[in-house]
C-alpha cells in the first residue's frame, strides 16, 4: 500500500473523530486553549492509532468475529454518548454540582467516544494484515491525521456552539447518535 493510500485511509477513519470532536468542542464550557483541543486530539489519537494495532494482532483467527459485532459496539457506545449529550443539552446550566461532574468525567467520557469512533480501525487493522502492510508505519499515519482532525474539530465546534448554543448541543448529540445508526446501517443494510 503506498504512502498515499495510507493517508487518504487515515483520513477516511479520522473522519469520525473530526465530527465527534466538533461535538465536544460544542459542548465545552469556554472556548478551548491550545492544551484542551490537544488534549482532545491525543485522546482521538492515541485511541485511533492503537485500534488497528489490536486488530492486527487478532488477525485472521478471531476476523469473523469482531466483523460481526463492530458495527454494535460502536452503535451501542455512539448512541450512548449522543444521548447523554441531547441529555445534558436540557439540564440547567446554573447547577454548579453538575458542572463539576462534567468535568470529572469528561476525560472517561472523551475516551468512550474515541472508542466508539474507532472500532472500524480495528477492522482496518484486520485488513491491513492481510494486506501485509506495515503496521508500524500505518498505525502512527493514522494517529497523526486523527490527531489533527480531532484538534481541529475541537476548535470548529466550539465556533458553532457560541453561534447556535443548545440547539448546536442537540444537533451534535444527535449527529453522533445517528454516526452510530449510521454504521449500524451500513453494515446491517449493505
């Protein structure tokens, strides 16, 4: 597989953390320093380069089964954090309690969506061993672009969410919600 093939590959997974990142990015209490929208980006990153590494390493004898149930998981995890985001878009602002909470769990929360962005890495990762492409080159391109992306996408969103405020909370909550029908769709329907 050439160098550009792999780019436009990282760029085509990276795409899902660019958008959940703008989801976060929307609901960010201010708007992001370089250390957050960083922050967001190792995260996405990191998740996302080391997701083809594990399907790598699965490989052929367990390909069948993570197949069959990727398109749940993240289906499950994407739904799950979308809802909790239209959720959170209703409570009231002024809670200073819930606030603090947010926070706390904002980094578990950022993990849970990586993961749910990522599972269709680890099937790229499959793939890719079949292919016999360099993971060890693969891997850290795809890290890098997501890393960006996600970055980026941080900063985007939180653009979008001055101008639009909830109702931009809502359409990201529900965006990642419909990502993950979306791939539930895809691998269901095609």
């Amino acid at each position: 597989m050439s160098l550009l093939a792999l780019v436009l590959l990282a760029l085509g997974l990276s795409v899902d953390a660019f958008a959940a990142a703008i989801g976060r990015g929307v609901v960010a209490p201010e708007r992001p320093t370089v250390a957050l929208a960083m922050r967001t980006g190792v995260i996405f990153g990191l998740v996302e380069m080391s997701a083809p590494i594990v399907g790598w390493l699965l490989g052929i004898a367990f390909a069948g089964y993570v197949e069959a149930i990727d398109h749940w998981i993240a289906f499950v995890l994407l739904v799950g954090v979308g809802g909790h985001m239209v959720w959170e878009a209703f409570e009231d602002d002024d809670d200073p309690e819930a606030a603090e909470a947010e926070t706390k769990g904002s980094v578990l929360l950022l993990v849970v969506t990586a993961v749910g962005t990522s599972i269709d890495s680890m099937v790229v990762g499959i793939s890719l061993a079949l292919l016999e492409v360099d993971i060890r080159l693969a891997a850290p391109i795809i890290g890098v672009t997501t890393f960006t992306m996600a970055s980026i996408g941080m900063y985007a969103g939180k653009a979008i969410g001055d101008r639009l405020g909830r109702r931009a909370e809502i359409a990201a909550g529900v965006g990642l919600a419909l990502l993950g029908c979306g791939i539930l769709w895809g691998h269901t329907m095609a």
